[in-house]
C-alpha cells in the first residue's frame, strides 16, 4: 500500500490490521513515535492524521489510504524546531522524555484548533499520560505559547 507521511509517499508490504505505529517504527525507521500501552490509552503514539491527533497503536494500516500522517519528525518547518517544541525546551519539560513525541504532538493538534487556549481547554483536550509527572512544566509550556499567541 501506499502512505503519505511527512509530505512523502512510502510504498510499504504490510498486512491491512498491522498499525500504524508498527508501520512507522518497523518498516520505515520512524522512531519518534513511541510504544506506550498498545490499546490507544496513553497517547505515547500520538501522530497526526489529515490534520487530527489521532492514537497510531489501534488504527490499521488499511484505513490509511490516501490520508495524510504527521509524526513527529515532521513538524519541524525548515530544520527549525517547532514554536511548541521550543516552548517545551524553554520550560524544561521532559524528564525521561519518553511521552514527549505523542505529547507535543497531541499539543500540536490543539494549537491548531485553538492557538490560545486556557487552562481547562489544554486539561479537556490533552488526555496523554505522563509517568514522570512533568505535567505541570507542560501546562506552562503550552500557557507561555498560548499567553504569546494572545499577543499576537
């Protein structure tokens, strides 16, 4: 089959129920998005699908045609680091790190929808799960770019 990720086309021979995340990591090196718990819960394999975060873990290959996916190598802009990533540098938030890919991107998604939104719109709509706990530098990653985009 064929996939549009990061704005090239992958020819890929993999079973139609083999998910997305597996094609990524497996078949084309796509490292970034990680394994969490396999059953679309912890969003650690959060990617973007035409647009949308979405749960790479549970969505079938074969439901993927002609759509287009973003993981998390590709939203850098011109080898420059996201306004998100950069705001997640500044705040210092990782600590293992491991969570980080599928969060930005659930957080990317949200941007999108909403370029400033409030507290209680960043905890509605980011359901990732972070064992290191580093929600707190999060929320003041994403409030710091939210605060910005406000004025903008």
């Amino acid at each position: 089959m064929e996939l549009k990720i990061n704005g090239n086309t992958y020819d890929v021979d993999v079973e139609p129920g083999m998910p997305l995340l597996w094609v990524l990591r497996d078949e084309l090196n796509l490292t970034g998005t990680k394994y969490g718990c396999g059953v679309a819960y912890c969003g650690a394999c959060t990617v973007h699908l035409d647009g949308q975060p979405v749960r790479s873990c549970a969505l079938p290959a074969a439901a993927l045609a002609g759509r287009e996916i973003t993981t998390i190598e590709g939203i850098e802009q011109n080898q420059l680091l996201s306004k998100i990533q950069e705001a997640w540098l500044s705040q210092q938030v990782p600590q293992c790190g491991y969570c980080q890919s599928g969060m930005i991107m659930a957080v990317e998604g949200l941007f999108k929808q909403n370029p400033s939104p409030t507290e209680e719109e960043l905890e509605t709509a980011i359901t990732n799960i972070c064992r290191c706990g580093t929600y707190q530098r999060i929320k003041e990653a994403v409030m710091q770019l939210s605060n910005e985009n406000k004025e903008a």
